[in-house]
C-alpha cells in the first residue's frame, strides 16, 4: 500500500510539471518538429517588457551559420573554431584549416554536455562553419558539415556512430557556399541534399547510414532543403536544385512531377513552401514561381512566375503560406504579402527587417506562434508582430542577440533560431543564448 501511495506521489508530480508546460514542442530541426515554422507552445509573454525579455544563460561558441536544435532537455549546435576567418567575400572560396565541431547543452542551464571534433580544411566563400540545423531523433543526433560530411552521433555521449563523406562518396565538388541542405528524418530514412549524377537527393537508413534510394541529376546540388508535403492523395517529397523543382515519391524516389527554375548563381536557398492548394518555389534574381497542385494526383501545375511586382525573390529566408496568402522577405530586406492566386504584393514594409531601408540580401526568419508572428531578423532582434493581407502591425520589438558576422560590409546574424521549452534559443559567431519567452 505504502509503495502504491508512493508511484501515485510520484505520477501526479510528472502529471503536474506536464501540465505546468502547457502545449510544449521540442523543436528538433530545421523550422521545427513539423518543419512547418510554426510553434505551438503556449504560455507565453504578449509582449515585452521595456528592459527586454530575461536572458536565461549565455554559453561562448564560434562562427556558424547552423542554428540551434532542441530535444528532450538538450540544446544542439554547431560550429567552426579556426584562428582567423578571412573577410567574407561572395565570389569567391577561401581555404581555412580548422575543427568542425558540434556542441550539447543542458536546455535549463547551458552546461555543456559533451562536444564531437572533426579537423576539416574549408574551400568556401562565406568559410563561417556549419550552414545546416542539427537533426535530433530520439537518442541520435544527424549533423551536415559545411564541406559535407555527415554524421550520426549518440545523444547520450556525442559519439560517432556512423559518417559519410558525401563529396567524395558521390562524386562532386563542395558548392561555393558549402552544403546547406537541411537533413530531413522520416520515419527510418534521413533524407539528404547531396549532389552527383542521379544523387543530388539521397535517402539512408538512419540506423546505420546505409543508402536507401538516390534521385535526380544537376550540375550542382544547391542549397535548399528537401520537404513532405500532402497534395494529390499522396506524400510527395519536394527538391528543388538549381535547374528545377521536382517532386519524388519519398518511399522509392520515384520522380511525380518537375518543373523547370533557375535562380541566378545556383541559389536555390529557401525551402518550398505548401498551404495544400499552393506550392512556392523562389530564389534571387525575380527567380519565382507558384504551382497549383493537383488534388487528384501528385501533380502541379504553374500559376504565375515572379517578376517585378508580382510575388517574391527572397535570398534566404523561408516565406510562410496561409489562407491563400504568402508572407516573406524580398531580396532587398522587403517583408511581403502576396496574394497566392495570382503574385499580386498586397504591402510592403522594411520595418521588421533592417527598420526602414533596402539592404542587399536583407534576411528575418518568421515563425507562427498562436495569432502572430515571431520574426528573428539579421540585426539580432526579435519582434512580435501580427501579419495579414491588411497590413503588418508590429507589437513588440527586443533585441535579443548582437549581430557579430559580417556580410557586405554590415553586421549580421543569419542563423535560424529555435523555440522550445519557453525560450528562444539562438546563435552568433561568439554565443549561444537562451531567452525566456514565458509569460510572467
């Protein structure tokens, strides 16, 4: 009876903390634990206080442009320790030597748990480290390193249990900003951007890197991330490379459907997004298309291309699909709306971006949390705010992290931060922060 007493104590505590965390996510990757760029934690401050939201710990790290990932009480990041990093210069590489790291953190209190170290020569433009968010499946870690090596690593310790080296296994050269594809986890497979005749898409055995299938032939792989999405009655797996988008049947690789896009010096960056009915695709110069997709079969087809004033050419950011409407950031720093039917732009404002002028490559990452948005832009601050097709209201604005990189003569941060557990957690060059978002 007294042990009876004891489990029901105990059950009741884990009972209680669960509901103290409300709706709480892990946010294990890349636009979050649906890669949908949509946190659905609640709890949470309206807005913020006039001394900014409270910083919950500060851990030192080095340059990457990877962003963090967050599970089961662990924080994962990764990073490039060098002794001087050259000034950043779009075209052309540089060849830095130095050790391709990646770090765990408690979530709680940022002590750190273990790091994994790998000597790795870079040849990029941009040599910063790392581009690709860590990928967390249950007791495994997959990270992409930015020369392309991709790793397996136990969450327990940070030990090797399987690696590729992917450029020299598939037979092509590392692109000039480095491998940028975010993995994609599906059930068994790690689903991975990779490059080589009929290999830019790669699927592995997550359990032990052995390939599955492989896909599509390009000149360069790009640097978008792969996708699943419902359309047609079926799953479709979308890759875009730099010659077209392209859905596959994520089980086999089989090919669906492929239309022809071409963004200028092969940057194919932001991940293509789908509401259902829509699918976009976009990239810089005015490299932009909409594709109506099929509801009776995987199929698509296209309903406008982008050009001046119509739709969006964003560089590196993710736009966001709702309700018929995309909301995004332009080339220049312009956050959109677009009416998804036929590229019409509703608005434009510079203010949650660079606060009210053009920047070459302007970039803010916007995330969707209950009625609003968070947008985390390449200034470090984060701000509230809601958007519609009737315009965007800003509700509160924070300045959570410095901009420590540099691209074009200005400061930036372009790493895509995580939201779990209360907090935002994202990086710099110099630190990794958590900044408790809870309401008081």
């Amino acid at each position: 009876m007294k042990r009876a007493l004891q489990c029901l104590g105990v059950w009741c505590t884990i009972s209680l903390a669960a509901c103290a965390l409300g709706t709480a996510e892990d946010w294990p990757g890349w636009l979050g634990p649906r890669r949908d760029s949509v946190w659905r934690e609640t709890g949470l401050l309206e807005s913020f206080p006039p001394e900014g939201p409270p910083v919950r710990w500060r851990q030192p790290i080095q340059a990457g442009f990877a962003g963090p990932a967050v599970a089961a009480g662990r924080v994962v990041v990764s990073d490039f320790v060098t002794q001087e990093l050259p000034p950043p210069g779009a075209s052309r590489r540089d060849r830095v030597e130095g050790v391709e790291r990646v770090l765990c953190f408690s979530a709680d209190d940022g002590v750190l748990r273990w790091k994994h170290e790998e000597a790795r020569s870079y040849y990029l433009s941009y040599p910063a480290g790392p581009r690709a968010a860590p990928a967390i499946d249950a007791d495994r870690v997959y990270t992409l390193g930015a020369m392309g090596h991709l790793r397996c690593l136990r969450m327990t310790d940070g030990s090797l249990i399987w690696s590729h080296d992917l450029p020299s296994e598939y037979g092509f050269e590392t692109p000039q900003w480095g491998c940028a594809g975010h993995p994609l986890i599906d059930d068994r497979q790690l689903i991975c951007l990779v490059g080589g005749p009929g290999s830019i898409v790669v699927s592995f055995d997550k359990y032990t890197g052995q390939e599955l299938w492989r896909a599509l032939s390009a000149k360069e792989p790009g640097y978008s991330s792969p996708v699943l999405i419902e359309a047609g009655g079926v799953r479709q797996l979308i890759v875009w490379h730099p010659e077209s988008v392209n859905s596959l049947n994520p089980q086999t690789g089989e090919l669906y459907w492929s239309h022809p896009l071409e963004p200028d010096w092969a940057m194919s960056i932001a991940t293509p997004r789908s509401d259902g009915t829509y699918l976009f695709v976009g990239a810089i110069i005015m490299k932009s298309m909409a594709l109506r997709l099929s509801r009776d079969r995987p199929a698509a087809e296209v309903v406008w291309h982008g050009e001046k004033g119509v739709g969006i050419a964003p560089t590196t950011s993710t736009p966001f699909l709702e309700d018929g409407y995309l909301y995004g950031v332009d080339r220049e720093g312009e956050l959109r709306c677009v009416e998804l039917a036929t590229g019409r732009q509703l608005w434009t404002t510079y203010a949650a971006t660079t606060s009210g002028r053009r920047t070459d490559n302007a970039t803010a990452f916007l995330v969707k949390q209950a009625a609003r948005f968070l947008i985390f832009n390449e200034r470090g601050e984060l701000v509230i705010a809601r958007l519609s097709p009737a315009g965007y209201q800003e509700v509160s604005r924070a300045s959570i992290l410095e901009p420590a990189g540099l691209s074009q003569g200005r400061p930036i941060v372009w790493s895509h931060p995580a939201f779990a557990e209360g907090c935002v957690f994202a990086r710099n060059d110099r630190e990794l922060v958590c900044v408790s978002l809870a309401a008081p």
